[in-house]
C-alpha cells in the first residue's frame, strides 16, 4: 500500500512538473502594431491582440478548470479508497460493531464528496463569473 501511496504521489508530482514546464508553450509573444505600419492597420492588430487576449484567458479558465476538478476527483477517490478498506478491515476484525462502522463510513464518504461538490462549484465560477 506504502508503495503504491508512493507511485502515486511520484505520478502526481511528474504531472503537475510537466504542466508547469508546458506554460511557456501557450504564452503568446506581444509585438509593436505600429512599426511602420499606418493607424488604420495598428488599430486592426490591437483588435486582433485583443481577441487573442481573450481567447487566451479562456484557455487558461479551461486549463485551470480541469486541474482543479481532476485534482478534486483524484484525491476525493483515493480518500473514499482508503476509508472503504479501513472500514471493511475494521468490519472483519469486529463484525458486531459492524452498524457504527457502517454509520461512520457512509458520514466520512458525504463529507468526502462534499468536499468535491464545492471544487465543482468551484470551477463552475471560474467559468462562468471569472
């Protein structure tokens, strides 16, 4: 179990690595408009930058999103995996506490997925409000 717990947090490391070293790959290079170029034709490539500008912000809303609700759901899993198995270890060492344990599983399990629903809710703001 200790190693799997390593393996994962070693994949979860190498991810979260090669997305940061990916940044510079999105950035977009700004230029001078006005560079020998009249006012007609700079006023055009400001509206363009502006819409690149924009298309930019919503890459990065959707880029942030799904980080932040594949995260939530990664450890949200692997939270409810390691309550399930704890919870059966602990049922087939005392079988007769088996209703409190079950009781305090399913309560564990809500809180967990609530934690979930808040990073959707989450992410639904970044989309939407942002």
């Amino acid at each position: 179990m200790k190693k799997m717990k390593k393996n994962l947090s070693a994949l979860l490391i190498a991810l979260v690595a090669l997305l940061v070293l990916a940044m510079p790959a999105f950035a977009a290079e700004a230029g001078d408009p006005a560079d020998d170029q009249d006012i007609q034709t700079a006023t055009t490539e400001v509206a363009e930058d502006e819409a690149s500008s924009e298309d930019s912000v919503t890459s990065m809303k959707a880029i942030s999103s799904a980080l932040a609700i594949g995260l939530a759901a990664v450890a949200g899993c692997a939270g409810m995996a390691a309550v399930s198995s704890k919870a059966v270890e602990s049922i087939a060492r005392q079988p007769e506490a088996e209703g409190k344990i079950r009781t305090t599983l399913m309560l564990g399990l809500v809180f967990i997925e609530t934690a979930i629903i808040y990073a959707l809710l989450a992410v639904i703001l970044i989309i939407f409000v942002l």
